[in-house]
C-alpha cells in the first residue's frame, strides 16, 4: 500500500504552552495499531528515549524533534507511532507506573499493603523526579495507570468497604507521599554541602543570631543547635499518618510500633 502523504511538520508540533488545541483522536493511544515498517524504530524505542531524556534532563527537554535525533530518524518518522507530544508524555507516565505496582499481590494487612505501595510511589519519583510532574495533567489515563490506582483502593479497602473512605485514605497517603519526595528532590538538587552551607550562612547573621539568644526561639534554637534541620523520616512520619487512620476508623491505637 502506497503511504500518504506527509503533512507539513509545522501542522503536527504541539501549540506553543498557553495556546494548546483539542484535537479529535479517534482512540485512546495504548488502543491505536502500531505502526512503522523500521525494526530499529518502535513505539517502546521511542517512549524509553524519551524517558532517558526526562531522566536525565527534565521534562522541558523532551521534544518529538530531540527524540528522533537521538534515535537518528526524522521527526516525522516518529509521527507513524505517535500522533502527538500529549501522545508521548501519557506513555511516559504509564511505562514509569509499572515500577510502583506490587508483584504478586498486595499483603492482607491494610497497613502492610498500603506501605508497599507508598515505598515504591517514593522510589519511582526519584528515579524519574519528572513523574509527578505529569500527574494529574492529562484526563487519560494508561493500563499501568488503572492497575496502580485499582491496588491502592485494594489496600484502603482492607480497613474500609466504603468507597468515599477508600478514596480519602489513599488521597491522604498520597499527598503526604507527594510532598515529602518534592522536598526529597529539592535536597538533592541542592546537595549536602549547599544546604549546610545555607543553615550556616543564615545561622551568622547578626539579626538571626541575636533573635536566637534573646530567648523568644527556644524550641527553634535547639533544634538548630543539634543540626537536625534536614534529618527526615519517610517511614516514621507514614507510621503517625496510617497510626491516626487507623484509630479513626476502629477506635483505638493500632499496636504496630512502626512501618515493617
């Protein structure tokens, strides 16, 4: 069969941000045939590029044109695989989301499970600090998306059967999830030395420090004194969350000193 035309590429790149079109697709994209006729060129070729770019570089870098130049094609090579960048950035999403599913089943035990889950929420987005970036940013959602989303209401469900508390469980766990890996990966762009060196550069300035001795911080200054200002702990405040859920729905404190 003779191959149609190709339309200009200026009609297939994605609108500049702040002027992004609708457009009618006829499926979802994990639905759609794949095509190409080059081995060396495939939809996972792409997508596991493009991910070693986000990877890598962050997510602003990922383009249709860079992608192709990296696997040595023509941009609209990469069009007979993927309609669009919205295409390639829901891919991305759901390929990443395998590495948070559990293998052969959740545990039975609510907290077990939901700890499971939440470990390997924390570890994918270090891996791919993008990840979270593109969450909630497009309505569709992948096979690997729906499973990840089925296990976590499994795991809710094991203290709960009512799908409104189901829901504000995991949304609970998730944003505290979400909010300590931001700040996980703020640290590490920053680095050890520089975050020392900013504690240490606020802690000798003249005003600060004779706020700290005029007596008004004593909690304040004694966690300074001790140098515990960038010591977390991802476990220990998951325990105090699930420890309150828990006591919520049945009553009483769970006896589980800590997350296992």
């Amino acid at each position: 069969m003779a191959e149609s035309s190709e339309p200009p590429e200026r009609d297939r790149e994605r609108p500049e941000r702040g002027e992004r079109r609708e457009r009618a697709r006829p499926n979802d994209v994990w639905a759609r045939p794949r095509g190409g006729r080059r081995p060396k060129l495939t939809r996972e070729a792409i997508v596991d590029k493009a991910i070693e770019i986000a990877d890598a570089e962050g997510l602003e870098a990922v383009s249709i044109r860079r992608v192709a130049s990296e696997l040595g094609v023509r941009a609209m090579s990469l069009y007979t695989h993927i309609e669009a960048k919205e295409d390639l950035l829901d891919l991305m999403y759901d390929v990443v989301a395998v590495e948070v599913l559990v293998e052969d089943g959740l545990p039975d035990d609510w907290r077990e499970a939901m700890i499971e889950i939440t470990r390997k929420e924390r570890a994918a987005g270090l891996r791919h600090p993008w990840m979270f970036e593109l969450a909630g940013r497009s309505p569709r959602i992948g096979p690997n998306g729906l499973r990840h989303a089925e296990q976590s209401m499994a795991a809710a469900a094991r203290l709960t059967d009512d799908p409104e508390e189901m829901l504000a469980i995991v949304t609970t766990v998730d944003h505290y999830m979400l909010g300590f890996v931001l700040r996980e990966q703020r640290l590490r762009e920053m680095g050890t030395t520089r975050l020392g060196e900013a504690r240490q550069s606020a802690l000798e300035q003249a005003y600060i420090a004779k706020l700290l001795e005029s007596g008004e911080f004593p909690h304040l200054r004694s966690v300074l004194d001790t140098g515990l200002y960038n010591q977390e702990d991802f476990d220990l405040g998951l325990k105090w969350l699930l420890d309150g859920i828990e006591h919520d729905h049945r009553g009483k404190w769970p006896s589980t000193s800590s997350p296992t």
